[in-house]
C-alpha cells in the first residue's frame, strides 16, 4: 500500500505527502479493544516489548479484522 502512496527520489529516497497518507487505512479500536492495547502499552514499558509482542500482534490483529488465513500469510505459517 505504501509504494503506491510515496514519490520516489533518487538513490532510492522516497518522499511521503500527507494528502497520499490519509488513504491509509487505520482502525479505530473501540473502547475494549483500547483498553486492552493500552495495557500491553502499560506491560511493554514495564517488561519491554518481546514480553508483550505475540499479545500485541493478536490484538493489533482484532481491531484491523485480520483473519486467521491472513494471519498465516503474514507471520508466514
């Protein structure tokens, strides 16, 4: 999704606009779901961040509606 947002530049710099960046698609996590994400925050700055990181992935996951076959591919499963 990235390459179609950017400009390229020369020696392989590319140049990001913001009208090209609100095409992207972010989620809103709802009030659970933010709750949640903001307590893996809470844990990752306490323990660092591979202590939370498969949690993180599976919630990241929920709010975006990643589905299991998708998430197969990405993790490369």
């Amino acid at each position: 999704m990235l390459a179609k947002t950017e400009t390229a530049l020369q020696r392989g710099f590319v140049r990001f606009m913001p009208q090209y960046l609100l095409e992207l698609p972010i989620a809103i996590p709802d009030d659970s779901q933010r709750a949640e994400l903001e307590s893996l925050y809470k844990r990752a700055v306490e323990k660092g961040y591979g202590a939370v990181a498969p949690e993180l992935d599976v919630a990241i996951y929920r709010v975006y509606g990643v589905t299991e076959l998708e998430v197969s591919l990405i993790e490369g499963r």
